[in-house]
C-alpha cells in the first residue's frame, strides 16, 4: 500500500497538450534535400587550382 499517501495529498494529475498540426511533408523533403548553389567544396576548388598549376607549368616548359 505505497499509496496510502496519496489520499490526503493532491492527487497526480497527467495533463496533455492539444497535439500540434501534421506537418507537410514535402515541405520537409525539400528542406532535408539542402538545395543551394551548385559551388565545388574548398578541397575540390583546391585540387582544380593545383591541376591548373600543373598543366600550366608543363605548358611552359614545352614553349622553352
């Protein structure tokens, strides 16, 4: 009888909230998706930068 307590004391009251409105999916899949701008990470713009480098030195060095 661990309830006996609760007699005298104020009952345990769960109260639940009205529930929120369904969310849009496709909203939802849209913003998951991460569109942005079509822009080649850094390491990527990195090893294009140290191609072009490259193929810019042997260039020059087929000229001399």
């Amino acid at each position: 009888m661990a309830n006996k307590a609760l007699a005298t004391r104020q009952k345990m009251l769960f109260r639940v909230g009205p529930s929120p409105k369904p969310r849009n999916p496709v909203a939802v899949a849209a913003k998951l998706r991460a569109a942005g701008p079509h822009v080649k990470t850094p390491s990527g713009q990195r090893q294009a930068a140290k191609r072009a480098l490259a193929k810019a030195l042997l260039k020059g060095k087929d000229e001399t």
